[in-house]
C-alpha cells in the first residue's frame, strides 16, 4: 500500500534498522478522529523539528480484538481505511505490527529493544500516559521515560481533546453512530463517517423485489451501526467521481437468516450502470429505521417501498446532491 512517498510497513520482521531515526507514536486509531489528528498534528511538527520520517505504529489485529475475539468493539474503520486516512493526515510511515501470541510474549524491555530502539530508531515517542505494552502489560509511561533516557530518545504524553467538555473518543463516537446521530459523529471525527469498498455480486434478491443493491461486503463480525439509512454514496470511476443518492441497509438480513457477518446494501435512486468491482463511499446521513425480521418477503418488499419513499422525501427537502442520473444499458446491482 503506497501513495507517493508514504511507506506502509506489515509486520514486525519488516521493521529494519534505520540509522537516520524516526518520530513515533502507538495507538489503535480507530476512526482517527479529531484525539487523534491533535497527537498526528503535534508528530508532524516533531518530524519537521528533528527533520526525521513521523511513524504511526499499529496492530492487527487490535488488542482488544486478540483477547476478546467477536466481544470486542466494533470498528469504525477497517485496516485500509485507517491507513489511507493516516496517510491523508500526514503522517510519512504506518506500521503495522501483528498481534499475536509471539508478539504478545514480549517483555516490555524486549518491546522497546526490537520496536522502538533497534528497530524504528526512535528519538521522539508519543503516547497516552495509560498506555501499557509488553507481556502481562507489565510496561507503562514511567518504564518509557525511563527507556527514552537510557536510550536518547524524548517520550511525550498525548493530548486530549475535548467536546462539549467531554474527551473526544471512537466510544463516544460508536454510540452517536449506534442512535443515527450523524452530526455528532460528523464532530467528533472532523469529517462525516464513511464506509469504504467494494461493490461485490450478492444473490440478486434486490433485484427479485424490485429494488437491485450495491453490495459491500464489510469483511468483519460487528460493524458500528446497523439499521436502514438514507445515504449519499460516491462511486470511484478510474479518474470520475460520481454522487448519488440512496436508502442503505446494515445487517445479516434476518429474513433470510442467511448472512453471520453484516453486510452493506445500498439501492441507488433513479441510476443505471454498471458499477460492480468499482470502490465506493458511503455517507450514513439519516436513521430510517432498526434492521427487521418480516413474517414473509411481500412484507420485506413493503417495508423496503416505504425506506425508498422515505429517503425521497428527505433528499426533495435538501440542497441537490448531484444529478446523477443518467441512461445506461445494463443495471448496476443485483
């Protein structure tokens, strides 16, 4: 994963001896929210004051998703995602280390030796002063200031940023999510949330009902919202971005009780192209309704005729998005 001059570094036996050195920070960045473009905006002035590379240092999966498996939270942005939005906020370098159980065996002094010191050459670290790392998470903030003088290396505690005197956190933001509170999100994050992907080939039942769907295949257990939405979705064309309106839905369909992990469909309002394989975002911008098991499909197909309806009504009350309509020959969703 490249963008220009940006590195993108999978693994830990990928971590080589640098002699010039790097800025870094640790986190999991989940959603890089506006916490976490204050500590990315702070390692961008270190990078530019040591003249060294900024590195943002990551794990996959997240620790909380190693210990608590399908119990952990749900992500606001998958790995791709987080990266690219890393990189769009500056940062030169994300590594991205494995959590396993090797990893996880580490001492805190052998953390240290093969990430930061040898490995990274750190000279400025930034991390929360709760940040804890190493077997039986026996390193803390004290251990790496300790580190940082044995080694040369300055270690600083993270910012905190905060909102209607509440700190900035992707909690706080899964839970605005979760009850449609779009704008908050939208705050929260410095941008409006988005999820990312690819148009795949589903089972046409969309089509069968009368109302074809994008399908994006979220690849994870939990997603942070789910339910049906009105969205605006832009369509990655080679160089053309096209914008279009829509009623979305997240969820393992419980009327065909045929999905275990979630999946995004988007039906497009008054569009007719082909867009499988092409990348997509989608912009969540009003709750319709909860995610529902119908007795029978004529059900699904009313419930579905009143979310179109529904989404209509909103986007006549707006500013146009984008006309995007246009004849084509061959339909774009199943």
């Amino acid at each position: 994963m490249d963008r220009g001059d940006n590195r993108f570094i999978r693994g830990l036996y990928n971590v080589k001896p640098d002699r010039a050195g790097s800025v870094a920070t640790i986190g999991s960045f989940d959603g890089v929210h506006l916490g976490h473009t204050a500590i990315l905006s702070r390692l961008r002035e270190k990078s530019a004051e040591y003249r060294l590379p900024s590195v943002a240092v990551i794990f996959e999966p997240h620790p909380k998703e190693f210990f608590s498996g399908e119990q952990a939270p749900a992500r606001l942005l998958r790995t791709r995602e987080k990266v690219e939005t890393l990189f769009e906020q500056g940062i030169d370098q994300v590594c991205c280390i494995r959590f396993d159980q090797q990893f996880r065996s580490l001492t805190a002094q052998q953390f240290i030796s093969r990430v930061l010191t040898d490995g990274l050459g750190v000279k400025f670290l930034m991390v929360g002063d709760d940040f804890r790392f190493g077997c039986s998470r026996e390193g803390d903030y004290d251990i790496l200031r300790a580190a940082g003088k044995k080694h040369g290396f300055e270690v600083a505690n993270t910012v905190t940023v905060e909102h209607l005197g509440k700190r900035v956190s992707s909690t706080w933001i899964r839970e605005a999510l979760h009850r449609g509170d779009f704008d908050l999100a939208a705050t929260l994050l410095g941008r409006p949330y988005l999820i990312t992907g690819k148009v795949a080939y589903g089972q046409q039942l969309g089509k069968q009902l009368g109302f074809p769907t994008a399908n994006i295949r979220l690849n994870r257990y939990r997603a942070p919202l789910e339910g049906v939405f009105v969205v605006r979705m832009t369509i990655v064309d080679n160089e053309e971005k096209i914008e279009v309106e829509g009623v979305a839905n997240v969820g393992v369909r419980p009327t065909l009780g045929d999905l275990v992990k979630p999946v995004l469909e988007v039906h497009v309002l008054d569009f007719n192209r082909d867009i499988y394989g092409k990348r997509v975002q989608v912009e969540f911008v009003e709750k319709i309704r909860e995610e529902q098991k119908f007795s029978s499909l004529d059900n699904l197909k009313a419930a579905i005729e009143q979310d179109v309806k529904t989404a209509r009504q909103f986007f006549s009350s707006q500013e146009p998005f984008r006309d995007a309509t246009s004849p084509h020959s061959k339909r774009a969703y199943d």
